[in-house]
C-alpha cells in the first residue's frame, strides 16, 4: 500500500525490485517499504467488529450445553463470544476474551490457575461461589469476582442453589500475544477453604476504610468480590451528587483498596450508571472495551451503528471506536457493567483519548 504522502514509503515497483524482493525473501527476510505503510497505521486499526450478543438468542444454548456435556468432560462449560474479526484467537474484542458459563447445583468445577488473569460478573441463578487461593466467595446477582493470574480457583454452585450463569472475562488473547500463558491444573484438581467465607469482603472492602495494620503486597486487589448492592448505592450517590463524565454518565471504577488502581494489573472493571433519559456524548479511546447491560435499556451508536441492548446483553468496543450511550427508559437507570485493558493500555503510555468534535450519532430518544 503506497502513500503519496511526504515520509510514508512510496516505492515503485521495476523490475529490478521485484527480483531483489525474491531475493531477500528467500533469507527470510523483507524490505520495510514494501510494508511499513501497514505495520504502521496512521492511527490504531483494529481487526475487531462492533458487536452485540443478545442474551435471548443465547441463554437456550447455553442452558442446553447442561445435557450435553459435564464441567469434569469440558473442564469448564463455558459458550465464549466469537469476535468475527478475532475468531483466531477467541477473543471477544482486542485481547479480551468472554464467555457465559453453566453451572447446575451440586456441580463445581476443578481447580487450575494461568497465567491469564480472570473475572467473573453474576447473570442469574443462586447459590455460586469461586474459591480463590483458599477464600470462599459466595456470588449472587450483578456480583464481580477476580481470579487474578496465578491464584488457584475453582467455581461451583451449592447443591441448594440453583442453575446458575455468568459470564467470564479474561485477558487471554493478550497474554497468548505476549507467549506468556502457562495453565496448571491442581494436582488434587480442588483446594481447601483456608478462610472464613467471604472474608475478604469483610477485612478489606469497609468503604474508604483499611486495615490498620497488615500489608498487601501482592500486585492485584486482595479484596475478591465487589458486590452489586454497595456498587448501586454508590453509582446512585455519585450521580445524585454530580458525579460523571459527559461520555460515560455516571461511572465508578472497581479497585484495589489498597493502592487504589485497577482490580488487576491487566484488567480494569467499572460500572456506569445512566440516568433516565441519558444520552452521553461521543468519545473513543485506545484500549477495548466487554460491556454487559447490568440494569435497564438502551442503545449504544458504536462505531457509526446503532446497538440497542436489554439486560444481560453483552457488546464490545473496540479501540480507538467511536461510541454513545443512551438509556431508553424515561423513569429508571440503566446500569452498564464494563472490564477493560486499559491498565495494560495506560502501563505502556498507550491511553489516547479524543471528543467527537460534533453531535455525531445523536438519536432522539422516543421513550
Ligand atoms: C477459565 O479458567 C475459566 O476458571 C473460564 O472458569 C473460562 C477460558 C479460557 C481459559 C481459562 C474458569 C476460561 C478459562
């Protein structure tokens, strides 16, 4: 792809190149200006689609996956969402990977940890924990859970529960690019509580309040579960006092009360809160974006095409996308659930962020 354009590559092709391309391409080896103009993109091209999984169309074959195979046969039963741009790689947008995982009561799956760091957000049913290196974390609805990288975990749902789905989120794709994945299975494929169940909860997730002594030292939040009753009251809070942005509504980050950055070193969470009638402004950003439609309805303008979502739906945006929200509902919130790449993003200088200088996108809202 030549550019006529002063400092991208511009190179005619003669005879003389053509032979001297053979050549080198025998050494294995290429002239940068027969690729430079697409290695480097003007801004950042991402091979991802804007794209919206409806939970109505999947949640029967997830539910049907229960008959069809056992958590000990697959290891995880797990129905993931398959980026048309990323199939190569599973991922769900950019490096960030999705999936809604099945559970029947009585059911747990084995232990393992990766190098892959994970989450998980409760869509429905009762009775599902995680344990996580030795800590029992009881998991109800619009709860969010880490299982960072290298912490032991196992999930299951108590035999009085009932089926459960939720969905997974992890940074597989980006850590397979980086060839830095490892996977061990637990050698008693479970681990043993170690722990009052939901302790964590407990010791480290008083609101603006810490331990007065003992340290954390380990690089991800030691607070496990972020649960949706505290998460609610606080988005309502910060709404009702002002609190947002125009392209985000009101919008809390999940984070680690100790250092007060992102839950993991690689995957950021937050909730945004949109309030009747709200319809954001548009913006994009470097860095991927997994949402699911905690509460209410709405739509999102992404990348130029109207998205309209309903509870438990799930899109992603991908980098540098330009996106809107709007919630539809003229009397309620509508609650959107997000995880990220933008600590790796913001780690490596990458965050770039941009106003859409117009009223680009902007629907009416007809109730
Ligand atoms: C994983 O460990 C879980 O722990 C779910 O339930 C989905 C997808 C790819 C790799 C590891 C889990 C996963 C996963």
């Amino acid at each position: 792809m030549r550019e006529d354009v002063p400092g991208r590559a511009n190179v005619t092709d003669t005879p003389a190149l053509t032979a001297y391309y053979d050549e080198i391409e025998k050494l294995d080896a290429g002239a940068l200006w027969t690729v430079a103009n697409e290695i480097e993109p003007w801004e950042p091209q991402s091979a991802s689609h804007a794209m919206l999984w409806r939970y109505a169309d999947l949640r029967p074959h997830v539910l049907r996956s229960l008959d069809l195979v056992t958590p000990e046969q697959a290891g995880r039963r797990v129905i993931y969402l398959a980026n048309p741009g990323r199939r190569d790689v599973a991922a769900a947008v950019g490096g960030l990977y999705t999936g809604l995982q099945v559970m029947k009561p009585g059911e747990r799956a084995s232990a393992h940890r990766h190098s892959s760091s994970a989450l998980r957000f409760i869509m429905e049913g009762s009775g599902a924990y995680t344990i996580v290196d030795g800590h029992r974390v009881t998991l109800g609805r619009n709860d969010f859970v880490i299982t960072p990288n290298g912490t032991w975990h196992e999930h299951g749902v108590a035999a009085d529960g009932s089926t459960c789905i939720w969905q997974d989120g992890l940074d597989i794709p980006l850590v397979n690019a980086l060839e830095a994945n490892f996977f061990e299975v637990h050698p008693d494929l479970t681990q043993p509580v170690r722990h009052p169940v939901d302790d964590t909860t407990g010791i480290w997730g008083g609101a603006g309040l810490l331990p007065a002594t003992g340290n954390w030292t380990r690089a991800h939040s030691p607070l496990l579960k972020y649960e949706w009753e505290t998460t609610y009251a606080a988005l309502r809070a910060h709404a009702k006092a002002g609190g947002g942005t125009p392209f985000d509504g009101a919008i809390l980050q999940y984070i680690n009360p100790v250092t007060g950055g992102p839950v993991m070193q690689t995957i950021g969470a937050a909730m945004q809160l949109l309030p009747p009638g709200e319809q954001t402004r548009a913006h994009r950003h470097t860095g991927s974006t997994v949402y699911q439609c905690a509460k209410g309805r709405g739509w999102s303008v992404i990348g130029g095409k109207r998205f309209d979502w309903a509870e438990r739906d799930i899109f992603v945006v991908p980098s540098w996308t330009w996106h809107e929200h709007v919630n539809a509902d003229n009397n309620d919130d509508a609650c959107l659930f997000q995880f990220n790449d933008l600590p790796v993003i913001r780690a490596l200088g990458l965050y770039r962020e941009e106003a859409y200088p117009g009223d680009y996108g902007r629907h009416p809202i007809t109730g």
